[in-house]
C-alpha cells in the first residue's frame, strides 16, 4: 500500500502563526501609504501651479502684455503679469473634479485635497511689481 503525502494539522498550523506574524510587521508600513500618497498628489498639484503661473507670465509677456492670455484652448485672466486667482487653476491644468476642491475669495485660491481639507495650498494673485505667492500648508500631518 502506498502511503500518502501531505502537510500534518501541526505543519499547517504553524504556517498560518508564520504568516499572521509576517502581517502584523507588515500592515502598519502599509497603513501610512494613503496619506503619503495624498501628500504626493498634492504636492504635484503645487508644482503644477507654480509652472502655470511661470508659463501664463512668460505667454503675457511674449504677447505685449494681454489682459488675458490663451494656454491650452482656456482663457487665463492676468493680474500685474501673472495668472488671477480664478483662472491659476486652468493655467496650471488642475481640473475641478473628484481630485481637488477650490475655494475662491477676491486675490485668493485655495486648492485642497477633496477628501482632507487641511491638505492644501493657496494661491495669492501678484501684487505689483511682484510675483503671486503660494502657502503652502501640504505636509504628512495635514494630509493624515
């Protein structure tokens, strides 16, 4: 008679312990990935803004100074040489959709995450004589 191989009660037992021990180091690494990942999104968001804007003054200034330039097929309104408040979004190519929620005052945007809104950053139209300002309040704490 031939005897049949297999895994004992015992060995599959301490396979699974193994493997629970293995999960419980390994979950915790995982479980701060969602912020760092929203940080990222963010942070991309930022950069893309500041380029906007970069591009939006270099297109005002290589077309005698418009009060509104075209990036895109979008009209972006300019305010002392640089993109306003209402249009940096456009200029920068951050769509108002699932990824982002915009609130605008008068000089000001305020680009956050859709689901944390202390994730953000706001744009501040150019005074002047000056470059637009960007706070930028994205960090790992903010965006938990």
């Amino acid at each position: 008679m031939k005897q049949q191989g297999g895994f004992t009660l015992i060995e599959l037992i301490t396979v699974i312990v193994i493997l629970g021990i293995l999960s419980a180091f390994a979950l915790p690494r995982f479980a701060g990935l969602e912020a760092q990942a929203r940080e990222a999104k963010m942070s991309g968001a930022l950069a893309a803004v500041r380029s906007g804007a970069a591009l939006a003054h270099a297109a005002w200034l290589a077309q005698s100074q418009p009060a509104a330039v075209t990036m895109e097929g979008q009209s972006i309104d300019i305010v002392n040489g640089y993109p306003d408040a209402e249009t940096i979004h456009l200029a920068a190519g951050v769509a108002n959709d699932a990824d982002f929620d915009f609130t605008s005052t008068a000089t000001t945007q305020q680009i956050e995450d859709e689901d944390i809104a202390t994730c953000n950053f706001v744009y501040t139209e150019a005074a002047a004589n000056a470059q637009p300002a960007i706070t930028n309040n994205i960090s790992t704490a903010n965006c938990d």
